[in-house]
C-alpha cells in the first residue's frame, strides 16, 4: 500500500508513469535507433522523427522526473545534465544525444541515497508543489560542478533562467548554498524575527515535508506523468474567433486518419452541455456559438499525440464572426452584442454603511484617483492534465485539482451519470493559486472515455494553458476618501468595475469577497461601495490568490499614502491611528470581540519603518539618478466563506466556498492513524499540518499518520482547498475528529489498565498512566479491543463557523468567518532616467495564528511576495497575445529582494481561531507597498498595474 502521507492515495491497479510503448505502425518508418548513456546505463530506443530530447527521456525511456512545463525552453522544468553541462531537453534533438551521457533527476539520487543538492532542497523546505523541483536541482547540480563554492549572487544567476511560482526562491537559494557549504550551519537563512511573536511546540520547527523526498528525486507522479495499457490520447480544436457562430463542423476527413479513434463535438455530450461553479453556462464542447477564443468545438482521440494533431488538421470549421466585445464599456454600451440570455451584466453589488455624504462633508482632505489592473495568468508550471479510465462501472479521472468533489458532480452531469459512478482520483499538483478549483480538461477526458471505452489522457500545451484557461480579473476601481486634518478617517467611496471574461466562474460572489476587505483593517464612519462584473468576449476570469482583495488593496493602500501625504503625517501612524479595535463594527454588522493582531503586525514593522526612512534619506542625499524610497501596506482578508454552509438540497457547487470543515480520523489495527479530507495539498503543506494536528492530539509522533487526501472514494467532501480556509475550517475538522478518537482510546484504555480515565494520558503511541510511566498499553492492544468489542475506530470532525451566512439580497449577514491581517514594508530603487524599479527589500509581518507547520508558512509567505512583485512591476496577459513565459514574464531569481518574515501570533486566543491560513493575504499588498516605495523615491503616484513610469503618473 502506498504511504498516502506522500501525497496520493493507495489505489489498486492505478497507473504507472509514462514508459516505452512500440510506437504506431505508421509512424515505426520514421524512428531512428539511437545509443547512449541514461544515467550510467547504457540504453538503445527507437525514437520516433521529431522526437526531442525530452521526449525520448519521458516517453521512450519512462524518465518522467524531467518536466515539460513550456513549448519554447523558457521555464526550465525539463533541465538535465548532458556530458557534465546542463541542457533543456525540450530544445535538444534526441539525435544529438547519440553516444553522450545523460544524466536525470532520477539518475543524480534516489529516496534511499539522495544527493546533497536534493537532502539540502528537503532540509531547507525549497520545495512546495515540486514541479519545477527536478529541473532547479539539476542547474544546480551543473553549477556546482564547475564551482564548488558559489555565492549567492552567482547561485541566483545560475538558476536564472530556471521558474518556480510557488517558493520565491529564497528557500532554493539557500538550499543550494547550505549544499555547497557540505551542510555546515541551518539550511534556511531566515531573519530572527520569524520567530519573534510567534509561538508553536518547540517539536514543530525544522519539520520536513512528506512528500519532499519523492518530489526531490523525480519519483513524484503528476498527471501527465501517468500511463496505462491502451492509452489513447486526446486534444481539442479550439476557436481562434473570440465571438462567432458556428455554421458547420466536417469531421469526416478526421475520422479515417490512420490512428484517429473518435472526433466528438457537442452533439456527442450524453448529459448537460454545461458546467460552471456557480452558473452552469460553459460548454464542455460549444455547440453553436463560441465567446471567447479557445473555446473547444471538436475533441480528437487517437492512438498518439502524434495522430491527435493530424486529426485536429483535418478538421473544417467555418465560423461567422460576430462583433466581440473587449471591455466592460463596450460590453454596457446601448447596442452591444449580448453574450448571454440575462444580458452582459454578470452582477452588482451595493453596500452602505452610514451617511458617505456627511462623511466627505467633515472631512478636511479628500483625494479622488482612479486605479486598474490588469488580466494575470496563474502561471503555474504544470500545464493542465488528466487520464480518464473506466474501473469497472465506476469512471476514474486522475487529475491534479483544487476541488475533487466538485470536479466530479460536473463530470458526473456532463456525463448523465449518478454521481457515484464517477471518482476523482487527485495527482501530485504542480501548482494551483485558485486556477485548478475550476473544470479545464476533465469533462474532456471523462468524455472522451465515455465514448470510446478506453483509458484517455489529455495534456494541455503551454499556449493552450494561456489560451483556455481562467485568470485573475482585471479591475478599473474609483476611489474617494477624506479624513479630518487631525488624522481621522471620515468617508470611503468605492466604485469597482470587473471584467470577467466570456463565462461566469466566480463572478456572480466576487464583489462580495472584494467588499468585505476594501475597507482594509481600518475604521470608517461612513462607507458607500458599488461593484459591477461584466461579460466580454475574453478569457474567462476566476479564482486567483485573493481574487478581488488583491485589486482593491492596490487601490485603497494607495489612497490611504495620499491621504498621509496631502495631511503632513507618517503613513504608518495614519494606519497605526485608523485601526479596527474590539467593538468597532464591520460592515456587515458584525462587532468585533477582541483587537485584531493588526495592531501586533505593524508593531512588527515599526522598527523596519524607521530603519528603511533613515538609509532612504542617506541614499538620497546627494543628487543621484538612482533613488530610493520605502513604502508600507496593510491588508484585511477574509479567510474561506462564512458560516451556514451549503443549503440542504441545493448543488454544493452553487456554494462553493461556503462549505464547512470534514474530516474523518480512523485508527489501524498496527496502531498507527489515518487521515482522510477532501482538502488537497497544492504545495503548501496541507498534508503536514494536517497530520501534525492530529499527532498533536493523539500524542503520536508524526510517522504514526497518514494523511489521505482528496479522493472522491474515500474522503469526505470538506468544500475547495481556496481562500486560505483549508487549515482553518478542515484544520479544526481533523482536530474535532482527533478529540473524538482520543476520548475513546483513553476510555478503552481505562478498561484495560483498570485506571480512571482522568489518570491517563496518549503520548509516544501509546496510552499510560500519568504517575507511572512504565504502566503503558500500545495503540495497537487498543484498536484490537476496540475491534473485538464491535466499537468504531473511525470518528469523524465536522467545524463550521458560528456567524450568520451572508444573505446577498439583503447584503448583510456575515461572508467570513475569520479575518486575517498583515503589514508589509518594501524598499525600492527607481532609475529615474529610464523607469527602472528594482526591489531590495521586503519586511512582511502576518497574524498567523498557531503556525502548526512554521516552515510551510514562511514558504507560503515568500512566494505571495515573489506573486506580489510580478503584480506590481511585470505581469500583464495579452488576450490573444500572450502564449506563454516569453511574453508573459512571472519573477526570477534576480528579480526577487531580500525577504524578512514576521509570524505574528496570540496564544491566548480560543484554540478553533489559533489555525488560520496566510497564502493568499501574503500575496495582496506587496504592489501597493511597492507603489507608495516608487512614490517616496520620486514623487510620482502610479495609478495602473504593472507600474509604466513612462506612461501615467
């Protein structure tokens, strides 16, 4: 049985990774025999015209540690060592290795020997989700074999070419250099402060993740990594119209091709035509209009990739063009095309709070200023995938997914199945930030098996990832706010307009998410916000790290620096003086109990403050070109949905986000403990905190459970793993779940040892007496009583949060259960001559409540500021333009400043509001931190991201 603390779950018969298979016989003329050396072995395969050098290592020789996560070389997942240099085997032929040496991740260590590169990655917790793992370690690997000894400055440039959007590099840099040191010092390199505030069990620092190791040596599976016997393989024709009419589809010349098994267009949908996670209007295949470019008409399943595309070739589509609409003013204008039945008007919201009016009215300084952001990709390096296979009655989907219980509803329907004959089976998943909560490829698949009755995976390109796929909306947001010249805060006037794309997604909630932190963690009297989501002809927009709070944060941390400005006062005293206290009300309704740890983050800042102000103004002295600034920003977020939970009867995924924490703890005959949720690891160490909050409970050491994760078979549906919630609401659920299993085990252990249970105690796996020691029965002598008796070993954790569910109509209620907040500082260098922002330095304080896993936390927290710098300065999808990383630059490691962490806790706090997430809220004020930096250094305010200093000021 598979250990599932790795990450999946045992599974019978379950796919192997991709290996050898004698290619088709119309393609076998066109393989050349090529001889070389994999790692140290020698090896002879038939690699097929056109194999690259990554194809032969993947699919010829089932090396599938090495990554393909672009099509042009530019992300570095699929580096290898070839005759002692590092090479991207995505741009080397596979003839050129003929005779040569090639050494993969597989080849560098193993689990049981690992290289010190790889023992370093896992020691410094450099690795999140592990996709682009393989291809760092082995640049790395290149670099200290011709310098044994680097710095960081050249550890950095070594790896500059290689991507990662999950760990912001620091943990990596400092892995490879604890490995050229020989492991001499800590592995991670982190500020005394990440510790200072803070406050977890001694036991659960330098704890290492589970599934690191296999992710390290290339053993982890994801997707498109899986393989079975008779696989077929399936891609989509897509639209390259972003509106137009679909006069006819001819698929006859398709359907002979050699290799071609089946071409399926909407007509081939057994059940509804839609999915969606709110509303159900988006098309597993279009049917007769297309809204948006990359929208699939048409699936090809054949024998090969290879007989995939020709058929997608010989596919004819004629299409009628229709007037797309780009922008939500185009989209509102009398006259426009109407995308959907209830018009291009997705949603509106309206929210007050007191009179906005008398508010201004009081006020001694108002500042007005129009904001926007752009559309951004996930960007996260594994490309979409999944293998669909029938077991039996039952459909399975491997896939890697943010949301498996809701992935499998959609697929059931789709499919015109019961929900039962349908499983999701979770992979390894190489990055998510909110994109794989949605469907992407696993109707198609699903469909595709359906139809055929054979195992078919599917594996998005890189463009098609850019092309299909959700992102974060772009917003245009007017902001008015006054205060009085004493420094008090009067009136807040919020205007937002988001477009969301051709489809709904998150849109009809994401004005409620935007709400409910655009009023930052501060006090105002008087709040008027007015929020509209509009359908266009683009890419559909969702979920994406914070989606909603990140845009508005740009916006009102901005004015809340004008503010300071136009008054003559410190930034960070205005925040300091406008802070929620307990018993100020939020907007909705809701009074807070106690001061939230807003206050604690900025104490933690202060020093930071003063400290940047003083070498700011010594920098900038003289009259240089190059001139610094330090600028500071503050976020409040909710975390996950409120309380309430889904409506009985409704379809969990029209309250997606809302749903309560589920867990389930089952006792092993041997002794040990399992875990299982439907809350998925994404990278950020769900599996080991989890685990750790049932150790914690149990008295167990962490090796004695198991985390099971995500599979729709076998685990309770606990709502997506978004919004930060999942160690919040599935968090409190396992410890539920833990305390249920604890008061049993003490109650048959107090039968046993004749004791009272008040006199025992779990600790080391095992249950004895608090006064002797030695007086001590095995976990194992009580699964078997509890087993002969007939009573249960598995209990299961149910945690919702006790707070009104948000009633839309009404806009009240309460939409968050929890709120956290954080305070960053960034200090920046402007080039004033040609525009230049370069970031040195970025202090992030957070409340985190009770770190349960401090290093998952601290990774969480550097990658949001890696994300927030990309926000700020580079990134900015191009419908129809950007197609992949080299048009759409995300952070490297050059482009990433030193980082100092801040975990910020209270441990007096009530032991459900001690777990709280941090991944997203990291991420939502590092642009407008940097912002009012750029802002300091030159006196220039930038209104729209990414920041152009040449364009608008």
């Amino acid at each position: 049985m598979t250990d599932p603390r790795r990450g999946t779950n045992p599974l019978p018969a379950a796919p192997r990774p991709s290996a050898a298979q004698p290619p088709d016989a119309h393609e076998t003329n066109g393989a050349t025999v090529i001889e070389l050396r994999a790692n140290g072995t020698p090896r002879r395969i038939e690699a097929l015209a056109g194999w690259r050098l990554l194809d032969l290592l993947r699919d010829g020789l089932g090396l599938t540690g090495t990554k393909e996560g672009c099509d042009d070389g530019s992300c570095g997942t699929c580096t290898v060592i070839v005759d002692g240099k590092a090479a991207r085997a995505c741009r080397v032929k596979a003839a050129e290795v003929a005779g040569r040496n090639v050494t993969t991740i597989e080849g560098l260590g193993s689990p049981e020997c690992p290289h010190p590169l790889q023992r370093a990655f896992v020691a410094a917790d450099a690795v999140q989700c592990g996709f682009c793992t393989p291809g760092m370690i082995m640049s790395a690997a290149a670099l200290l074999e011709r310098d044994a000894h680097p710095g960081r400055a050249e550890i950095a440039r070594a790896l500059g070419s290689n991507l990662c959007r999950c760990t912001g590099y620091q943990a990596i840099v400092d892995a490879v250099e604890w490995a050229a040191n020989g492991g001499q010092g800590s592995p991670r390199r982190w500020a005394a402060e990440a510790r200072e505030g803070a406050w977890w069990p001694p036991e659960a620092a330098g704890l290492v993740r589970a599934d690191a190791l296999d992710k390290v040596t290339g053993r982890a599976v994801y997707a498109a990594d899986l393989a079975v016997d008779g696989l077929l393989h399936a891609r989509a024709l897509r639209s390259p119209h972003p509106h137009a009419e679909i006069v006819r589809i001819d698929t006859g010349r398709a359907r002979r091709l050699p290799g071609v098994e089946a071409v399926l267009t909407a007509a081939d949908v057994p059940g509804e035509n839609r999915y969606g996670r709110k509303v159900k209007d988006q098309p597993v295949l279009a049917e007769s209009v297309v809204l948006q470019a990359g929208d699939p008409v048409a699936l090809v399943v054949a024998t090969s990739p290879r007989a995939a595309a020709a058929g997608l070739a010989a596919i004819e589509v004629e299409y009628r063009p229709l007037p797309a609409v780009r922008t939500p003013d185009e989209a509102l204008a009398p006259g426009a095309p109407q995308l959907h039945p209830g018009g291009n008007l997705l949603a509106e919201n309206r929210l007050r709070s007191g009179d906005a009016e008398e508010g201004f009215a009081r006020a001694d300084v108002i500042v007005e200023r129009t904001y926007t952001t752009p559309w951004n990709e996930h960007a996260y390096l594994e490309p979409e995938a999944a293998l669909a296979a029938w077991e039996g009655e039952t459909l399975v989907v491997r896939t890697a997914t943010q949301y498996p219980h809701y992935q499998q509803a959609e697929i059931a329907r789709t499919l015109g199945l019961p929900k039962e004959r349908v499983r999701v089976v979770p992979t390894v998943v190489g990055g998510a930030f909110g994109g794989k909560t949605e469907i992407s490829c696993q109707c198609l698949a699903a469909l595709a098996t359906f139809r055929t009755g054979r195992p078919v995976k599917i594996v998005y390109s890189r463009a098609e990832s850019f092309e299909s796929t959700y992102k974060r909306h772009p917003y245009r947001i007017r902001v008015r706010a006054g205060a009085t010249r004493e420094g008090d805060l009067t009136a807040l006037e919020i205007d937002m307009v988001a477009n969301t794309g051709a489809y709904a997604s998150f849109g009809p909630g994401l004005m409620v998410k935007t709400f409910a932190s655009a009023t930052g963690p501060y006090r105002w009297p008087a709040v008027d916000l007015h929020g509209r989501v509009v359908f266009t002809n683009n890419p559909t927009a969702g979920c994406m790290r914070g989606p909603g709070t990140t845009q508005v944060a740009f916006a009102v941390e901005s004015q809340m620096d004008l503010l300071a400005t136009a008054l003559g006062v410190d930034p960070l005293v205005l925040r300091e003086r406008n802070r929620l206290r307990a018993g100020d009300r939020l907007l909705s309704g809701r009074v807070l109990e106690r001061d939230p740890a807003y206050d604690a983050t900025i104490e933690a800042v202060r020093p930071h403050w003063h400290a940047a102000l003083e070498r700011c103004a010594r920098a900038n002295a003289p009259a240089v070109t190059r001139r610094r600034g330090v600028g500071v920003a503050s976020v409040w977020y909710g975390i996950g949905g409120g309380g309430g939970g889904p409506i009985p009867g409704q379809d969990p995924a029209l309250t997606v986000g809302r749903g309560p924490g589920r867990a389930a703890v089952d006792l092993l005959p041997d002794g040990s403990v399992v875990v299982r949720t439907g809350a998925m690891d994404l990278g950020q160490g769900t599996a080991t905190a989890l685990g750790l909050v049932a150790a914690g409970e149990l008295g167990l050491p962490l090796e004695r459970v198991s985390v099971w994760l995500g599979d729709t078979a076998g685990s309770p549906d606990t709502g997506p793993t978004v919004g930060s919630r999942v160690i919040f609401f599935v968090g409190n659920a396992v410890r539920v779940a833990a305390a249920g299993l604890r008061e049993a085990t003490l109650a048959t252990a107090s039968e046993l040892l004749g004791r009272p249970i008040v006199e025992l105690e779990l600790r080391d796996g095992g249950v004895r007496a608090r006064d002797q020691a030695q007086t001590a029965i095995p976990l194992v002598e009580v699964a078997r009583a509890r087993t002969v008796a007939g009573l249960p070993t598995t209990f299961e954790g149910y945690f919702d949060a006790d707070v009104p569910a948000y009633q839309a109509s009404e806009e009240r209620g309460e939409p968050y259960a929890l709120f956290v907040s954080g305070t960053q500082l960034a200090e920046v260098e402007v080039d004033t001559a040609t525009g230049a922002v370069r970031v040195l330095r970025v202090v992030a304080a957070h409340d985190v409540g009770r770190p349960v896993f401090p290093e998952g936390v601290i990774g969480q927290i550097e990658g949001g500021i890696a994300m927030g710098i990309g926000f700020a300065l580079a990134e900015d999808f191009k419908p129809g333009e950007t197609r992949g990383f080299k048009q759409y630059r995300i952070p490297r490691t050059r482009d990433v400043p030193e980082m100092v962490t801040i975990l910020v806790g209270d441990a007096g706090e009530p032991p459900e509001l001690q777990l709280r997430g941090v991944a997203e809220c990291s991420n939502m004020v590092v642009a407008p931190a940097i912002a009012n930096a750029i802002a300091h250094a030159t006196g220039r305010r930038a209104l729209d991201l990414p920041v152009r200093l040449r364009q608008r000021a």
